[in-house]
C-alpha cells in the first residue's frame, strides 16, 4: 500500500524515469507500444527542425562576410586591420597546403585530453558534493575560489611544476572545463525530487544502484549542459595553453599572426578555433539528444 501511495503520488514529468528505475529493479516492464508511439509523434517534428535549423543558421554570418567583402572593395574597412573574407580564404587554403592540419590534430588532441580529464574529475567531484553535505561544506568554498582565477594567471604556476611539454596545457585545458561540469552536476543532483530517491529506497537500491539509476539519469540534462559550456571553455583554454612554449597548434598560428603583423592569419585562426568549437559542440549536442530522448521538449510557438 505504501509502495502504490508513492508511485501514484509523483508528478508526471518523472514518470518516464520512474518507469526505468522500476524496468531496470525488475519490478514492471516499460511497454514497448508507448515508446514507439512516442517517437514516431516526435520524429516528424525534429526532422522539420533540423531541416530547417541550417539555412536560418547560416544567413547571419554569410551576410557578416558579405558586408566585410563589400566594406573592404569599397575600402571602408582598411585591410590591413580587417582582411576581406576573399583574401582570408586564400590564406586558409594556402596554410592547408602546409601544415594547417598538422596543427589542427595537436590541437584537437588537446582539448581532447583536457576536456575528458576535466570532466571525469568534475563529474567525481560533483556527485561527491552532491550526495554528501560534509563534502560541500569542505569543498565547495575551496573550488569556489578557484574557479575565479583567471586562466592566465595559472601559466606561471604550471610552467614551474610541469615545465614547458604537452603536461600543463592538458592541465590548464582540464582546469577550464572542470567547474562548469562540477557546478552543473552539483546543481542538478540537488534539484532531483525527492520522490525519486524514496521510489529507490522502497525497491532496495545501494548507493552505486542509485547513482547509476537515478541521480545521474535525473541530473542529465544539467550534467549536458555543463558538458557543452566546459567544452567550450576548454576551446577557449586552448589558446591561453598554447601560450606556453607552443611550436604546433592553432593558438600558435594565431601568436604567430599577431607577432608578424599578419592580421589574415589571425582572423584566419579565430575562424577555426570557431569551426572546431561548433563541430564538436554540435556532436555533443547530438549525443544529448539522443540520450535525453525521453525529456518533453517544449516548442516555443512564434
């Protein structure tokens, strides 16, 4: 009785992951009928956004360049602080010929590296803090104050611990992607009902059953988030690593740019550090969709 007064009183946007709590204690079977039927209502809808989500994407920046390439014939924009996009294109195509790839892969192996450190540490952290208050009460005041150090201010520190090699740019790549995961998941693990965690209790869950079943999938879509905004941060990171006695990279073309007063290849850097964040960004997105299948998804109407 105690079990059924539970279950009939939880709110209703929970009850796709109660049924999973419940599937996976082998206590009811999640009908196969109800989930089909869902996504075959949702499919249509998200193949219509993401045909048109593209095109609408890509007029802003086309009609930025369009504008540069218009200021720069006209001679509006003076070239040698804005180069035209036209001339741009020609500095992409010729560092392609060189080494531009060769920089791309230490690059991306970078962040890479960074990124999944980060967030694997961010993530153990987070559910530490999350789930237990004495941790929080240790340890959040210490990432607290962290957190507000600027990245630049790290590079003196890590060059005299970890020298000048691959080491401390993985590390201060890793520190930027940290606190955005770390914070997200502890966010998320603090806003799980309560009525979740005593549907675990009334089943005989463990504490790893309980991660594992409820906490982490009901702090998904916050832990997504904090994904994306660390992965971006740790693009960002990326060029303040690269700093330290780079030779490859994309943060080293864009030093590079600035030292010898070619203003094409630093524009030319910016543009790929930006492609690349949008890329990977774009197949963590993916990754979330797929994942948080079972959220309803409100459409704002225009």
């Amino acid at each position: 009785m105690k079990e059924s007064h539970s279950l009939l009183s939880l709110d209703t946007r929970h009850a796709d992951l109660i049924d999973r709590v419940e599937q996976s204690a082998g206590t009811r079977p999640r009908p196969a009928a109800d989930k089909q039927v869902h996504a075959q209502a949702a499919a249509p809808e998200t193949a219509r956004t993401q045909a048109l989500r593209w095109p609408t994407g890509a007029l802003l920046p086309v009609a930025f360049l369009s504008l540069l390439e218009i200021g720069a014939a006209t001679g509006v924009i003076p070239s040698r602080l804005l180069p035209p996009p036209s001339e741009i294109a020609q500095t992409l195509y010729t560092l392609a010929t060189r080494d531009l790839f060769l920089h791309i892969g230490v690059s991306t192996a970078r962040v890479a590296a960074g990124f999944a450190t980060g967030s694997l540490l961010a993530i153990a952290f987070g559910l530490l803090v999350g789930m237990h208050r004495r941790a929080e009460a240790l340890l959040e005041p210490s990432f607290q104050a962290l957190r507000a150090i600027p990245s630049l201010a790290w590079i003196p520190l890590l060059l005299l611990w970890l020298g000048i090699d691959e080491t401390p740019k993985v590390v201060l790549i890793a520190i930027g992607a940290f606190f955005p995961v770390y914070l997200n998941l502890v966010a998320g693990i603090h806003n799980v009902d309560r009525k979740l965690i005593e549907v675990g209790k009334i089943h005989g869950l463990s504490s790893r059953q309980m991660i594992r079943r409820i906490l982490l999938p009901a702090a998904l879509p916050n832990l997504f988030t904090g994904l994306r905004t660390g992965l971006s941060l740790a693009w960002m990171f990326l060029v303040a690593a690269e700093l330290m006695a780079a030779t490859k990279g994309v943060g080293y073309l864009l030093s590079d740019g600035r030292e010898s007063s070619r203003p094409d290849i630093v524009v030319a850097a910016i543009l790929i550090l930006a492609t690349l964040g949008k890329l990977s960004d774009s197949a963590l997105k993916y990754v979330e969709a797929r994942k948080l299948a079972w959220r309803d998804v409100l459409e704002l109407i225009s």
